[in-house]
C-alpha cells in the first residue's frame, strides 16, 4: 500500500491568492463595467531590460550554431556568471565572496524551499518571521520538523514577530535556535534591517552555532547608503549565514527565471557527534545530484545586467517601481493610515487597525482595487495589508485616486 508523507496533511491550505482570486471574480462578475486594478501578487509588469533581451538574442543565436552550440553547462552555473555576481554584488560592497562559493539556479523559491533538506529533521530550532514568505514555513511542515498547526501557527517554530511595536524589524529571540530565515528588505512588509541589527543576528547565530538563511531577493530596492545590501557586508557573516538572491525583482525574471544561492566555504554545521562539517559540499552535492543548471540564453540575460547599460536600466526600472511605491506611501499617509516600507523596497505595509479581509473587501468593493490582506502572511499580519508598487504609473494613479475617495 502506497502511503503519503502524512507531513503534507499539517500543511495550512494555503488560501490566500486563491481566497482574493474568488472574491475579485465575484466582484468583477458582477461589475463588468468596473475594471479593477491589482495591487496585489507580488510580479513585476515591466518588460525585460533591453541588455537581456540582446543578450537572450545572442545566446538563442549561438544554440543555433554547431560550433557554438551548448548542451549541459556546470550545474552551478556557467563562470562568466558567477564571476560577474562575486565581483559586482559582492567584493564591489567589500564583501569576500568567491565565484565558486555561488549556486546559480532557477529561482530563490526552489533554493529557500531546498536548503532545508541538507540540516537534521529531528531536534532542529527553527526561527521563522511573522509575517512571513510562506515558502520558509511550509518547506520544513513538509520535511517533518514541526507540529500540529493550532490556531494558525505550528507547534516547533519560534515565531519572529514584526510588529508596530518593533518596527516591524523581529527582536532577537530569547532563547536558542538552530536555522533562523531572515528577509531583508522584507516581503510583505517592505521594512528593512540595519548595520546594527544584522550585526547582532550574526553574534547570536554565532553564539548558537546557528545558521542564518538570509534571503535579500529585494536588495535592489534599498536606497539608503547606510543599509547593508548583503548579510556578508557584516563582519563574521561568512562563517554563520547563506544568502539567496533573485534577478526576478531586480531585473524582472520572474518569467524567465535566475537566482543564485551563496554558500561560504568557511561555513560549517555540525553532526550528532558534535563534529563539523562545510555545508558548501553538502549544497554542492544537492545541488549537482537534483539540479542540471539554468539554460545558457538566460544566463547570458542575467550576466547582461552588469554591464554599465545593464546596470542603468536595472537602476531605471527599481527606480520606476520605487516611484511608484512613494506615491502609494504618500497616499495612504495622508488618509491617516500608518505604514512602512516603499522606500527600500516595492512593498507597502499598511496598519489598517482593521481585520484584514474587511479591508480587502473594502478597497475592493468601493475603490476595485486589489490589495493583499496581511492575515494571509501569518498572525501578526493581521490588521495590516501589503500593497505592491508593481504596476504602471497610470494604473497606480488611478488606484490612488479611487482609494482616496473610497476613504475618505
Ligand atoms: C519574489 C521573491 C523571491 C524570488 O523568487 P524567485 O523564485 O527567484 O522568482 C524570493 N524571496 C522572496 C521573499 C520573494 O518575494
């Protein structure tokens, strides 16, 4: 008798795309004539650097040549690329990380989802935000490491809370954990963490001989030169932390799909026995065994935003985004709300004092605009709701405008 991992039956049903999805269609159904406006999943709407597209182009072209012809590339990716990430996205910021300490991949969902599966099931600490990217939490329901799910959180998780109380930036736990997520700039909430704040997760990590999984796949957002763009710019960040980084926001390749995972080599975790071990060669043989490389024209895309041209028009298109997320901030601001985030980063999290859904259900029914109700990223998202910066200037406009008389 074939029998199921019993682990996937702990899983929340995940409901709230498909949850604001049902209720758009209700609306819409029955408003033909009131066009909404989604301000709500998180994908960019703005066409791929010119850069990329060329170099899509000409990587498309030499697949089309015997003589230049690529079949399987390296699974961690081809050297022109990682090189390009080690030297620009890292030593440029003064931070020491090598080519061959980078994973390209397919995208930073699949490696957050995956890294999990190289640490212990039994016994591990998990610290996990709320809210949340639900990837981190679902990934280790699924691998076994926690309970039963009561009252929308599961038993085994220590809970980092973002909250209006600490900024919506989580405190150091008081006790002990093994495998700490942390997001900065953070999805949903946009907040990001300083110079300070990250130099003390990496002394409690290192204290607990912890490992951070930082995920920065915002970082082309931040604009604040005293906000570290990489967990790595943190003295001693190497020995204690694996950061994930997208060209899916950064360049918008949420369709055509790169990322790359850091894994320093001075990195260790430990086995039953208390021993060491680099957890680069664990990734390296995960990687390699379940992973055959991102395909060679998309490769070439993402390498194509290093180029001084790449470069401007992926600071033109975040720049884009941004202004679009300072108009929204404005907005709601002057309707009375509080909010963070938009300045560093394309989300606006908007305390509503209200239960979340009522919200949605508002903004939609009076303004028919598209939000994301904060409830659906964890407990303490609740009385919050995320807005994306990730439309066109006219459709933001426009959402500004209804909500501003739907309000007021
Ligand atoms: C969008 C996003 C990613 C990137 O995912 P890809 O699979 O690379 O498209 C990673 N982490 C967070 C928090 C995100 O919002």
């Amino acid at each position: 008798m074939i029998r199921i991992n019993e682990n996937y039956l702990k899983l929340k049903a995940s409901y709230l795309f498909s949850d604001i999805a049902k209720r758009v269609t209700a609306f819409t159904t029955a408003n033909p004539d009131k066009p909404v406006i989604r301000l709500g999943i998180g994908d960019v709407t703005e066409p791929l650097p010119q850069v990329c597209i060329d170099a899509l182009k000409s990587g498309a072209e030499e697949l089309a040549n015997r003589a230049t012809f690529k079949g399987y590339g390296p699974e961690q990716g081809y050297a022109f690329l990682r090189d390009l990430i080690a030297q620009h996205d890292y030593k440029a910021r003064g931070a020491a990380i090598e080519a061959d300490e980078i994973f390209v991949s397919d995208g930073s969902k699949c490696d957050c989802g995956n890294i999990q599966e190289i640490f212990a099931t039994e016994g591990l600490k998990l610290a996990i935000p709320d809210p949340v990217y639900p990837v981190y939490v679902d990934t280790n329901v699924m691998a076994g490491r926690t309970g039963a799910n009561l009252d929308g959180r599961y038993a085994g998780i220590t809970y980092l809370e973002s909250t209006p109380a600490n900024g919506y930036v989580p405190a150091i736990p008081p006790v002990a954990t093994d495998l700490i997520y942390l997001c900065f700039p953070n999805n949903p909430t946009g907040a990001v963490a300083t110079r300070e704040q990250l130099t003390a997760w990496v002394a409690y990590a290192k204290a607990n001989r912890a490992i951070i999984l930082f995920d920065s796949a915002y970082e082309a957002y931040i604009r604040d030169p005293k906000i570290p763009h990489s967990i790595y710019e943190i003295e001693g960040a190497r020995d204690v932390a694996i950061e994930f980084r997208s060209f899916s926001k950064t360049a918008g390749f949420t369709g055509t799909r790169c990322a790359y995972t850091v894994v320093p080599k001075s990195l260790v975790a430990y086995d039953q026995a208390g021993n060491a071990h680099p957890v680069h060669a664990l990734w390296n043989r995960r990687h390699t065994t379940k992973f055959n490389g991102v395909s060679y024209p998309v490769q070439k895309a993402a390498a194509a935003i290093y180029s001084d041209a790449g470069k401007a028009q992926v600071k033109a298109m975040t720049d884009f985004y941004l202004a679009n997320a300072a108009l929204i901030r404005e907005a709601v601001k002057k309707l009375g709300f509080s909010c963070i985030g938009g300045d560093n980063a394309p989300y606006i999290w908007v305390n509503t004092g209200t239960d979340s859904w009522a919200f949605f259900d508002k903004l939609l029914n009076e303004a028919q605009v598209v939000c994301t109700p904060g409830a659906g990223f964890g407990k303490c998202g609740e009385g919050h709701v995320r807005i994306s910066a990730f439309n066109s200037r006219e459709n933001v406009e426009k959402a500004l405008t209804r909500i501003a008389a739907a309000l007021k």
